[in-house]
C-alpha cells in the first residue's frame, strides 16, 4: 500500500493504543487572532507526544516482515522518541534497548523507564546525543538488534501521517483549513502531514515553525540541499536539530524557504507561560512552537482564516519553569538586567533606590567587584509591569549621571554573568 491507503491502514492499526487525539476549537487563541483556531492536541497521546505513532508503525511493520528475527530493538533518544519506543516495546513484548546521554534529566529517565517496564534497558552514554547514537549503532552491529530512527524513515513518516488523517475526519463537515501549521525538528512529522494533504490543500497553506537556533529546514531550503548546522540551541530540544533528515527533506524540497517562521526562544517561552496560565494546557518548547507562531504571523494573515495548528507535546520539565518565566519576562520586555557603575559612599545605594519608579521591583542585587577605591560594579535585575517603564527608569539613570549598561540581550555577557 501506498500513500493515503498505507497511511489508513497504519491509522487503524494504531487504534490499538489510542483513541484519535482531539481536535479543538480554541476560542482564547481564535478571538485573539481573528482567525478559527483548531488545535491538534498531540499532547494528549499515551506518551504527552506524537512520536507514539511514527515508533508503533515502524514497529509492526518490522515485526510482520521479520517476525522473530526482529524481537530485538535499540534507540537513542533523551526524550520523546524514547518514550515513544519503551511504550511500544511493552505493547509488542519486544526487547528494546534505549541510549540516553548521561547528562539526560533524571526524570525524562523515570518516565522512560515507566513506559517500558520490564522490556526496556536503559544505558547512558556520553555528554551529547551524537555521542550516545554513536554507541547505538555500534550496538545494533554488535547485537543484530533493529534500530528504530527518530524521524529520518519512511515507516516512521507513514505513522506521523496518521495525524493528517484524523484531523481531515475530526474538521467540521464543509471546512477546510486556509493555515496549517506544525513544528520541525527531523521533519517526520511534516514531511507525513504535507504527503497526506498532497492535492487537497495548495502547497502555500502549509507553514514551517523551526526554533531560531536550531533552522536546519529553512536553511537547506534557503541553499536547495540539505544543511548540517554548525551549532544548535537546545532549548527547544523537542525540535534542536543539526541537520533534517534526508529523505524527509527530498519530500519537502518542494516548498519555499518562506513558509518557514523562525521563533525566538524567548518567545516560544512567552506561548509556554500563556497557555499555562489561560487555558491550564502544559506544553514543552516545541510544543508550543505552532501556537508561538500564531503571535509572530501579521495580523492580516490570519483574520477571518481557519487555522490547524499541531500541539506536538507536553512532556515539560517543571524544574525548568523558572527559566521558561525569566526567558518570558524578557521578551516582553518587563524584566531587564544592568551592570551599574556604584559610588563606595554612606547613601550611594539610597540614592539609587530613589530612582527606581513605583511599578519597578529589584529581583537580583549583586556586587561583582570593586572597579576602583571608590567605585564598586554591581549585576542588578530589575522587574516591571510594563515595558515602557524602562525608558524612564533610564532617563532617570542618564540624569543622575549614573554609568550603566543593559545586558539583556548581550547574549554572551549575560550567559556568563547571569
């Protein structure tokens, strides 16, 4: 079976684990917008991702064809892809082996573990994920055991298309969406979903979300081949990507580099916070990137159209939710950081204070060093609840005479400071 058909019969063999994840009409993002905005809340799947379905197609098929000979199965992963694969090892009573760095957060481990049961062994390995997929390969020569990719197969491509499939059945008889718009990192995900949609939505209703530090599709669209970057931004890690996959990239080739929105990660962390806040919706980074980029789109693009935006996960790490609201505050502009140059004096922090408006709260005060006898460097964050609030408070340092520098978006300075 090809296309569709193949990507029907993989639909309904995944009914076995799942019932279709739900597509809602978010009336918070559609009155904000001006558009009908329909999540496809892949967060909701067994696993809080989508990656369930790719890793389960790939699955059955490899059994089917091999049968015994494929009991024996082995990913790299720290995160969702893992969990996806122990999932499924359990549903099949296969053996599956899962290479993690060992810098991996413990509770991405436990919830590994979880999934798999019995079925599954964990091994840590290296400091980065190349370093672990290194020691998997080496393993699959060693043991025979299947390798189960993350993005970059057709089989893994058939099963993310399930997504495409269940949203065509769930939109309201009649509708068909002017917007589709879902995250890349391998490019499994779009590449299923544009293949599935191929001759019903015109190639310009699709829209590409990648992290700004991590833009492998944009960049091999923008060079038409594929693009290794030189360096990668993990924050989003669920989409930090070096390089897409090939045959992934051969199927998206088709589309310009400017249906692709880079997202700041500050503001996908903005998107974090408002969804958690308002609608009680837990997302992880890339989750959030195709609702991010609802923000980040013109006003006009959006007014009057029907939107699909894809909620790829929700497998958040609550340790990281004080970064997540610092990175927030900053992108909006309420929260900025100072190196001030401070008189050694009686008063000197006194007069300082005075400065300081009625909204304007100090949320970090640090003496760095003394830059001379009697002048100290002080690394100080203050807080606001309005943006424009900083141009005063800067005026009024530039009319005391006060000798400072915001490093808030000095992006070197501020990682080894703050």
């Amino acid at each position: 079976m090809t296309g569709k058909d193949g990507v029907h019969a993989a639909e309904q063999a995944v009914r076995s684990l799942f019932a279709p994840t739900p597509l809602q009409l978010n009336e918070h993002l559609s009155a904000r917008t001006g558009a009908t905005v329909y999540l496809k809340r892949e967060d909701l799947s067994p696993v809080r991702s989508y990656k369930i379905r790719g890793a389960f197609n790939f699955f059955r098929k490899q059994l089917a064809e091999e049968g015994a000979a494929a009991r024996r199965f082995v990913c790299a992963s720290a995160g969702n892809h893992a969990q996806g694969f122990a999932f499924i090892c359990r549903h099949f009573g296969v053996e599956g082996t899962v290479f993690m760095p060992v810098t991996t957060p413990q509770q991405k481990i436990d919830k590994t573990r979880m999934f798999g049961g019995p079925f599954i062994t964990i091994k840590l390995f290296g400091d980065i994920f190349d370093q672990c997929y290194k020691a998997a390969q080496a393993f699959t020569v060693e043991t025979g055991a299947v390798m189960v990719p993350p993005f970059d197969h057709a089989d893994i491509i058939e099963g993310q298309a399930t997504i495409a499939a269940e949203i065509a059945a769930q939109l309201p008889e009649g509708v068909t969406p002017d917007l589709m718009v879902m995250p890349v990192g391998g490019g499994g995900l779009s590449a299923g979903m544009t293949g599935y949609f191929a001759g019903d939505l015109p190639p310009e209703a699709f829209l590409f979300c990648e992290p700004e530090g991590a833009p492998s599709l944009k960049r091999s669209l923008e060079t038409g081949a594929l693009v290794t970057l030189d360096q990668v931004d993990n924050f989003v890690d669920g989409a930090a990507v070096g390089r897409i996959g090939a045959l992934n990239f051969e199927r998206l080739r088709i589309f310009s580099a400017g249906q692709v929105l880079l997202l700041p990660e500050n503001a996908i962390c903005v998107t974090i916070i408002d969804m958690l806040n308002v609608e009680g919706v837990v997302l992880e980074p890339a989750g959030a990137l195709s609702i991010a980029a609802l923000d980040a789109l013109p006003p006009e693009q959006l007014q009057g159209k029907t939107v699909v935006a894809v909620v790829s996960g929700g497998n958040f790490d609550f340790e990281r939710l004080p970064d997540v609201k610092e990175r927030a505050m900053r992108q909006k502009g309420l929260k900025k950081y100072f190196i001030l140059r401070l008189a050694q004096r009686p008063g000197a922090l006194k007069d300082f204070l005075s400065l300081l408006g009625p909204e304007d709260d100090i949320a970090r005060f640090e003496y760095l060093k003394k830059s001379a006898r009697n002048f100290g460097s002080i690394l100080i964050g203050i807080e606001t609840q309005r943006p424009e609030n900083f141009a005063t408070l800067k005026r009024s340092f530039d009319e005391a005479g006060m000798s400072y520098q915001d490093i808030t978006e000095n992006d070197i300075l501020s990682s080894l400071i703050i």
